[in-house]
C-alpha cells in the first residue's frame, strides 16, 4: 500500500501531541519532512526520526501529500493558501486564521483544491463532551440550556498568544473550542455580547472578560475566562450545564488512579451518574489525527472543515468586536 507521506510545518507545543498518533501508524503513513523557523525544533524532529528538516516551509511542500499546520495564528492563511494550491491535504490548528479576510482566503483555496482541509477542533473526538452533548439532545435538561464555563490562570506563556494581532488572546485562541462545540450542539449563533479587557499591561489583546454567546435555539453559552494572572498563579473555574430541568456537573473530585471520568445529572433532589472515559481529550486528539490520516487517504471527509473553521471564526470576532464597542454583536454583521 502506497503510504501517505506527511509533512510537519511549527514542531512547537501542540506538536509534541499529534507526533505519536502519527507514529504509531506507520504502514500508511510516512513522516518525510519538517519545517520551523526555531533551529531548536529539530530536537523533536529527531526524537520522531523525521528524515528532513527545513527552515522555510516552502521547501517541504514539493516532498509531501499531506501538511499539518502548526504555527502561529497569524501565519495560519499564508501556509495554508500555499499548501491548498499545491494540492496538498491540510491539517490546520485552531482558530482557521486571525481574520476574517484571511478565512476567506484560505476557503476560497479549499474550494479550488484537490486537498482536504481540516480544522483543529479536537472536543469533537472527545467522549466526555459527546456525553454532555447527547444527554443534552436527549433533553435531560430540557431547553433552554445555559452552558457557563469559567476558567483563571496565566494562559499559555508563550507571548504571541496574547498579542492581539498573532493570537488574539483566550476569545479567539482558547475559547474558540466552546465556540465550534456549542454550534454543533445547539445550532447557529444569533448574538453575542462581551465585555473585555486586558489586566496584563504586558499583553495587547483582551485577556480576561465575560462573552455571552446566544444560539438561535434560545441556548446560551457564558464565558468568563482569565489569561492575564502573573506566571505561576493558582487559577480557578466552574464548568456546568442548566437547563428547566436540571444540572449536569462534571464530577471534579475523582481519585487521580479512577478509571472513569463521571458527570451527574441532577433533576431536582434525583440524580444519575454517566461515565466516561478518563483521558478523554488525550484519546481525542489521537482520535483527531486517525481521522486526518484517513482524510488524506480518501477515506473520509473532515468532520470540521471549512464550514467549521468559518463560522467560529465569525462568532470569536463578533465576540472580540462587542468587547471593543460595548455593543451587542449579531452574526449577521460579521461577513
Ligand atoms: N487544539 C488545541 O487544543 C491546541 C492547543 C495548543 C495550540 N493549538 C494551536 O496550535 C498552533 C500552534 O500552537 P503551539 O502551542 O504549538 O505554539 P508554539 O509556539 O509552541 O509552536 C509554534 C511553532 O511554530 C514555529 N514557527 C513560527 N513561525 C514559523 C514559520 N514561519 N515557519 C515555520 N515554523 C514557524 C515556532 O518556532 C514554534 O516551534 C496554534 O494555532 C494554536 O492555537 C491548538
């Protein structure tokens, strides 16, 4: 069987993740080259017996069926545009781009291309959220559901995440995840409202706020997030689902050796536990790059592709537009 030859572009953090996954299916794939602008990269390069390295990513295109993009956010749309011409498959990390010209860009790419284009959305492989998700669809907690998540620490210390023209900071790199998640589970986003601000002075973009994010459904998902304490800081969160009929909480307390993870659902003083699996997004993003593998292999579509990577693209600028404006953002102004 002929193999599908990858090609790796930014061998940073999030690549010592989708490393292994690839390695272990080394009858039909084979990791032919990588390209990162860090000489130190190559240290990782090594460890997966990455024949070839590169300092410009343009070298590598010619050698390769299938890219995975890993740099930063801002860098995104140039790499890909460039790998979908040459009709390569791209893998390409959340969020899609920086902007929302440069999204265009990358779909009207796609749209000419013989390679698939799939995006980062790794909560769509995880099982503990697609338990949420189906308790919620079955109705457990009747609808409206208001999703709230809330989550404190210094973020990623790596500085081009909180520069507001790379990463954008947690409204658009982190939260992004609840963004796509919440579509997938409750339709198309009507409104979103945001109030932001930034408690770093080291930081240009938004590093700490409170986004409200309405569906067309009715449902409502809250996030309040913090990337902005010192280095080191103890943060904090709350991550739970209401509804008219009940609470699903996320059982937070297990025992580090328990096997399962749990989450209960309360109806009133009734509750039920559900189990699944520990380790679910570690599973998920193995899970995320099997399917990328089949992607390129003509198996199978991506289940987030340019649809995906568009539309919470829009709602994560909605989001970082109503926290410069103060004003309530309707998705049909981001276009
Ligand atoms: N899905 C997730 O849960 C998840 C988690 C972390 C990061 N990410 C995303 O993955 C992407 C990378 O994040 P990271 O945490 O690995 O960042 P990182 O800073 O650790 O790594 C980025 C790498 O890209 C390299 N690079 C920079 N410019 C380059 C260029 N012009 N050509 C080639 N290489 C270049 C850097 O040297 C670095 O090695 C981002 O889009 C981020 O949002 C996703």
């Amino acid at each position: 069987m002929r193999k599908v030859k990858i090609g790796i572009i930014g061998a940073g953090g999030i690549c010592t993740v989708h490393l292994p996954p690839l390695k272990e299916r080394s009858e039909e794939v084979e990791l032919v080259a990588a390209a990162d602008v860090n000489p130190a990269a190559k240290a990782l390069v090594d460890k997966y017996e990455i024949p070839q390295f590169f300092s410009d990513y343009r070298q590598l295109l010619p050698l390769v069926d299938a890219v995975l993009i890993n740099v930063p956010t801002h860098l995104h749309a140039r790499m890909a545009i460039d790998a979908l011409k040459a009709d390569k498959h791209v893998f390409l990390e959340k969020p899609m781009t920086r902007t929302l010209d440069e999204a265009k860009e990358v779909a009207a790419a796609a749209a000419q291309s013989k390679g698939r284009l799939q995006i980062g959305f790794v909560r769509r492989f995880d099982d503990e959220w697609e338990g949420f998700r189906q308790a919620i669809l079955a109705g457990e907690l009747g609808r409206p559901v208001t999703w709230r998540h809330v989550a404190t620490s210094c973020g990623p210390q790596i500085r081009w995440f909180t520069e507001d023209l790379q990463g954008g900071g947690p409204f658009l790199d982190g939260a992004i995840h609840n963004y796509d998640f919440g579509m997938y589970t409750f339709g198309p986003v009507q409104w979103v409202f945001a109030h932001l601000r930034t408690i770093n002075p080291q930081y240009t973009a938004f590093d700490t706020g409170t986004a409200t994010v309405h569906f067309e459904s009715g449902d409502e998902l809250m996030v309040a997030w913090t990337w902005g304490l010192p280095p080191g800081s103890v943060g904090g969160g709350c991550f739970d689902f209401l509804g008219p009929r009940g609470t699903l909480l996320p059982r937070a307390d297990l025992p580090a050796d328990a096997i399962k993870a749990q989450f209960t659902i309360h109806h009133g003083k009734e509750s039920r536990t559900v189990e699944s699996p520990r380790r679910a997004l570690e599973i998920g993003y193995k899970r995320q790059m099997n399917e990328f593998v089949d992607v390129a292999l003509g198996k199978c579509q991506p289940r987030a592709g340019v649809r995906e990577g568009m539309e919470s693209m829009r709602v994560a600028l909605a989001i970082l537009q109503s926290g410069k404006t103060g004003n309530k953002v309707h998705l049909s102004e981001i276009r």
